[in-house]
C-alpha cells in the first residue's frame, strides 16, 4: 500500500480526457496561481480527470517516488487510467491543500504545498494520506498559469 | 536505513559553514546553470559542506521525504551538522548527477536530476542510492544562480 500512495494521489491529480484550462481574470500573478490551487484543490477533491489534466502544461513532468518520471500529458493521462481503473468505486472523502511561499519571475513560478487526501475504497480501508509537493507552474501565451513540473513525496 | 536515506543525501548537498558561491562567468544562463550543476556535483562527491551550503539561496528550503521542510540555511546548515556528526568517518565513493529539461524565465530556473550515490561509512555496508530531485533555482542580484527549492524521492 507504501507504494500505491504516490499513484492514487497522482490518480487523483492527473485526469484522463482533455478539458480547457481554467482562464484567470485579469489581476496579478499571485492572485492567479492562488485561483490556480483553488482549481487544484477543487479538481482533486471531485476526482475529476479532465479537470486536473487541464491544469498541465504539454510538457508537464510529474516525479513520484520509486516511479520513472512521467512525462507529457499522455503520459500522464495513461498513468491516471491504469490507477483509476485499479480502484473501481473510490471517492475523496476530503482533500486539504494548502501552498506556501510562491516566487515568480516573468512566466515561470514555485510554490510548495501540503495534502491530506483520505480516499475511500470498497470492501477496503480508507486510504488516508498525507504528502509535499514541490509545484512548478508556466503561464502559456494564452494567460493561463499551468503545472510544469510536480514532485511529491510524504509528510 | 530506508527513513535514512533522505538525511544522507542532504548531508552531502548541504554543507554546515558559509562559504561565497561561485560567479559565474558571463555567459547564457543555460551554460551558467550547467555551471551550477558541476559544482553542485564537485561539492557534493567531496562532501564538502561548506561549498555545497553556498550554493543556496538564504530563503532555500529543502523538501525530504518524512520530513519536516527545512527553511533557510541556518537550518540546513544544522541539519547537515546533525546528520554528518552521526555518520563519522563517512566519504563518498561514488556521486553521478544527471540534470535534465531546464525551464527558465527571468531570474527562475527549474531542473529534474537523477543522481547515484555510494557512501562508505566505517564498520558498515556501504551505502548506495539512486534519487530524483526537483529543483529550482533563482538567479541572485548578483548574478549567481542559487538553490530556492530542492526535492527528494527515490528513483
């Protein structure tokens, strides 16, 4: 189960089908990456694939532990498949998030963060977790602020 | 040893007294950052903490696995002292890094790096460790490119 953590949280960060990015209002960046977390936060907690999957960039790289890198948005949607599809019936029972100490230059920011997920699982125990992530967001041409990089390992 | 891992790696990416980081020579800031990780690496095999720790930023902060995020390099610094006085006599025989997709925008860099490390510690199998590592790096007024954030996972 040590090992699966870093995949259901992923599953639940990483979703299948396409979907368009939210766009921030105009306003300044921090402003826009704290609607960003909402987004996140708001995503994960719902299990929505599509939703999260917006919020990367095409060449997003996510660095679980003891898992290759995956990189790309198929990947990572293939990735998100093969887990979801491990856990037939699971729901967020909560999902808390909060990140910290944003510095931004030009299109490129970094942020840390802190999850507690506990997710329920048929016939199983919950699955009650809590991890870092080290967030590397890009604001495309379009205006929107998007995950580049993503690492996570445990509280 | 498994919950150790992350305190040895850091031991060897963090040194315990100041010392001035290098400057680079003028140059593109891939080259610089390319820069950057060679000495990174040059520090780190020789385990010499006082060059690694000059590689931070003051705000650096270090994101282990079951840790507590280390913020700024006072606490680095201590973190280090803490885990090299428990491994006297330790050396590094063998340190490889590998950094890969650097991002940039202003004075904000981001990186993923593999690394592999084998310490030898008196009256103990050695030590041998493969990790990715997330970094971001901020260029400083002066022009030195240094370690904000840092994350650990196992490969």
């Amino acid at each position: 189960m040590r090992r699966f953590l870093p995949l259901l949280l992923l599953a639940f960060a990483f979703p299948a089908l396409a979907q368009t990015a939210p766009v921030p209002p105009p306003g300044n960046p921090a402003s826009e990456i704290d609607s960003f977390n909402n987004h996140l936060a708001a995503a994960t907690r719902a299990m929505d694939n599509s939703a999260t999957l917006a919020l990367w960039a095409d060449e997003g790289i996510s660095l679980l532990p003891s898992t290759d890198p995956i990189v790309g948005k198929p990947a990572l949607a293939a990735f998100f498949n093969n887990v979801t599809s491990s856990i037939p019936g699971a729901h967020m029972e909560k999902f808390e998030l909060q990140c910290h100490d944003l510095q931004l230059s030009g299109d490129l920011a970094t942020e840390w963060c802190t999850e507690h997920q506990i997710v329920a699982i048929p016939n199983k125990p919950s699955f009650d977790c809590r991890g870092k992530m080290l967030l590397v967001l890009r604001r495309s041409p379009a205006g929107q602020w998007l995950l580049t990089r993503k690492m996570w390992n445990p509280a």
